[in-house]
C-alpha cells in the first residue's frame, strides 16, 4: 500500500467527522434557538394592540392591560333619558356593551405560533410591527323593552271636551275642557340613541314625546250652541188639549240629536191613549169632524216640532197633513201624527249635534233648536204656495125628528178642497239666496152635514123641504 494515500485518506475521515460534528452542533443549536425563540411564553417582538407594545407581556398580562386601558371607553357609556321632568339612567350593561380584549390579544398571540416552522420564524423576524385594535360593540335594541315600558308610563290619553245641555236652566250649557295626551315616539326614540351611541354622545337626550290632540275642543263646543231656529204655536183654550200637549211635548223636551239620529214621536212617546195618561180633546174622526177622544193636541207637539226642524234645516223623514188644515199653523204647514201609524221623524243629517228646548210662553208652545250655525245662510222662512183654493161646497142637510122645526145643528162643517207646496227659502243677510221644496199638502173636500129640525109643535113631523121652506104666516086681516 502507498503510504501517502493512506494518509490523506485518514485526512479525509477526519475531515468529514469534523465537519459531520459541526452540523450537528449547529443543527442543534439552532433546534435549541427555534425551540427558544417559538416557544416563549411572552409576545413576539413587534406585535402591537391598541398601539400598545405587548413586548415581553404574557398572554393574561397583555389581556390585563388591554382591558384596562380600554375600561373607561366602557365607564364612559352613560344614558340618561329624560322628559324634562323625570330621568331615566342605563350604562353599558344594559345595551350589552363589551370591548373584544380577549379575541383581539388571541388574534396578537397568534403571531409566529401559527403556520409552518418556516411560517412563524418569518413572523417572528419579519422586522415589520404587527398591528391590531379591539372593537366596542353594543345593542342599542337591547332598550327597546325598557323604553317602551317609559313610554306606557308616559302614555297619556287625550280627552275630548265636553258638552252638557241644561233645558229650561241658565246657562243652558256647560262645557268641560279638553285635555291633549301624549305618547313617546318608541322608535324614533331607538333611532336617536343608536345615532348618539354610535358618536359617542353620551349624556342626557330628551324623549322624543308627541302630542295626542282630542277629537273635540271647547271653543268648537262653543260653536255648536247658537239658536239655529225657533217656532211657536198658539194653544186652544181647552186645559185638557194643553196638557196632552204638554205630555206629548215632553218626548223632545232636551232632546240631544247626535248627527244622523232619527227621532220619531210615536218610538218616544208610545201609545197616546188614557192608559198612558192622556185627556180627551178634540180629534179629526173619518177626516171630516172633531170629536173628543184620548191624545187630543198632539198633532199640534207634531206641528211645532216639524215646524221648527224645518226652520233648522233638518231632514224630515216622515210628515202627513191633516185631514184639513190647522187652525194654529199656516196651510201645509202642519204635521198630524197618529199612534202608532202617521208619525213625525226628523233626522240629524249635520255633522254636530242637535239640542231641543221645549218651553211654553203663554198660551204658546214653543220650540228652540241649538247647534252650530252655517256659513251658507243665516236664516230659512217657509213659504206656502198654493196650487189650488176651491170652493166651500154648502153642506148636505138631513131631517131630524128629534128636533124641532127651525132648529138646525151642524154636525161638520164643509171645507173647500186645498192643493200647496212647501218651499224652503235661504236667507243670508236679508237677501235670498235659494229655495229648495219641501213638501206637497193636499186637503180634500169636505161636504158638511148639517141635521135640520122636522118636527113641529103638535108633534107631527113635516118633511124636510117643508122644514127648510116653512109657509108663510098669513098676515091678519085688520076689522071694518
């Protein structure tokens, strides 16, 4: 063998067993560095939250300072909702209002511990800072329950004014006053915190409260109190005729007529009869004549109240004419009612109230409507035309035994045959300004009877020509 190859050879073996023992130290050196350097129990240098260098801080420090550095962005956080009288306090907890300290300093710690070896030492060495910031999060909503619980207790219900219609006293009415209510605007209320919190505004906000108006104020009740129209008729001199009037009458005696209400005599009053208090008097019988019978007058309450429903521009459901005309109205003027067929109904088509004030002036029955006036005109007059006057036909005479000659008893009287029309005539400031029809009346004939007396002094009963043409009495021949 060559001496000097086996030489270099052993060079060699030495060579690579030194260099062999080189890498492993340095291999394991640099595991132990690697080890060392990604297993610290501290952050990463550069690593930043909040612009805070965690540097050197563990896990629990980093959270530690964080959260205290942050805790007055939560202590800040002050509601104070007022009315201006009463306040209403509420913090952080109540909108669930946190700062993310812990997922944010796990987002830092997460730095050079995550990924490949390779990975987190090119974290680590980057040499550039690594950022990160924590966020406040709230939930304004989470109020929503507290609020509108503020808000019943601030609910106030708006009251409408009053009225109270006092007949036959003075005053005549009285009022109440409204009261206006109010409730809170809940979501706008929300809105507005929300809009407050995300600006950090913090502090006292005044509720956003709104006025609840009442349907009726008192100065419009006010208005709704003007005599709008007023009739009277004049009473026969028969007390019992005046007080079925009276007891008839009481049916709209301070009657309050709400809009669109109907008011029938015959519904209020019921039967008009002795069972319900009502005198004889006279009543038209089979069209032609007056006899007395329970309820007498009554058609003359049914006349005064149509007559002044129509002065008060009513609707007039149902109305008949009499038989024959009225002695206490002008013709086609009148109104007769018979329970429970012919009926008086008068409806309030206004969009007020209606107030009847029955009263008696006198030898008057009178009546008052009350409610708002119109601007259209200040006063109705009816006007009467007539259409057709006949002639008084000369009644139909019957012989009576039982009366003596030259006597005559009429049992009814003949009445002429009437056709008119009604008008509704509008004034405003004394001039007309139109006129509505209002009803058609027609009276028909009526051919009297009259009973002439036949019999004559000696009893004997003559003939009724005879009895209306008597002979002559001779005149006696004076003596020579």
């Amino acid at each position: 063998m060559d001496t000097r190859t086996g030489k270099k050879k052993g060079k060699t073996a030495r060579f690579l067993l030194v260099l062999l023992t080189v890498v492993i130290v340095a291999a394991a050196g640099a595991g132990i560095y690697i080890y060392t350097t990604l297993h610290q129990d501290t952050f990463f240098t550069g690593v930043y939250v909040d612009d805070m260098n965690l540097d050197e801080l563990t896990y629990q420090q980093a959270v530690d300072a964080i959260t205290e550095k942050n805790q007055s962005k939560i202590d800040e956080i002050n509601i104070q909702l007022t009315d201006g009288e009463r306040t209403w306090n509420y913090g952080a907890a109540d909108i669930h209002a946190r700062i993310n300290v812990e997922e944010t300093v796990d987002q830092a710690w997460a730095v050079g511990r995550e990924g490949s070896i390779f990975k987190r030492l090119s974290d680590v060495n980057a040499g550039e800072a690594v950022r990160f910031y924590t966020q406040l999060t709230y939930d304004v909503a989470e109020l929503r329950d507290e609020i509108e619980s503020i808000g019943q207790e601030l609910y106030q219900e708006p009251v409408d004014a009053t009225i109270a219609f006092h007949q036959g006293e003075d005053p005549l009415f009285t009022f109440t006053p409204e009261r206006v209510g109010q409730q809170l605007r809940v979501d706008d209320t929300i809105t507005q915190l929300m809009e407050r919190v995300d600006n950090q505004q913090y502090g006292e906000m005044t509720l956003p409260i709104e006025e609840l108006p009442p349907a009726r104020f008192e100065s419009e009740l006010v208005s709704w109190t003007t005599k709008v129209a007023s009739f009277k008729t004049h009473l026969h001199d028969n007390p019992d005729r005046t007080y079925n009037v009276e007891l008839s009458s009481s049916a709209y005696d301070g009657l309050t007529l709400e809009p669109g209400e109907v008011f029938s005599l015959n519904d209020t009053t019921g039967p008009r009869d002795k069972d319900h208090g009502y005198r004889d008097a006279d009543v038209i019988v089979g069209g032609k004549k007056l006899e007395p019978a329970p309820g007498g007058g009554n058609c003359q309450t049914a006349t005064t109240l149509y007559g002044a429903a129509v002065r008060a521009d009513m609707e007039i459901v149902e109305r008949y004419p009499h038989s024959f005309p009225s002695s206490y109205t002008e013709v086609g003027q009148d109104a007769t009612v018979n329970y429970p067929y012919a009926d008086i109904k008068i409806k309030n088509d206004k969009d007020t109230p209606l107030f009847f004030d029955r009263y008696f002036d006198g030898s008057w029955i009178c009546v008052d409507i009350y409610g708002k006036a119109s601007e259209a005109y200040d006063e109705i007059k009816i006007e009467t035309v007539i259409l057709e006057w006949g002639e008084t036909p000369e009644p139909t005479m019957v012989a009576d035994s039982n009366l003596r000659v030259g006597v005559k008893e009429e049992e009814y009287k003949s009445r002429r045959h009437i056709e008119c029309e009604t008008y509704r005539v509008y004034y405003q400031n004394g001039e007309e300004t139109k006129r509505v029809f209002e009803a058609k009346s027609v009276y028909p004939q009526v051919v009297g009877l009259t009973r002439v007396g036949t019999r004559m002094p000696d009893g004997t009963v003559v003939s009724l020509e005879r009895a209306l043409n008597p002979a002559p009495t001779p005149t006696p021949t004076p003596a020579p």
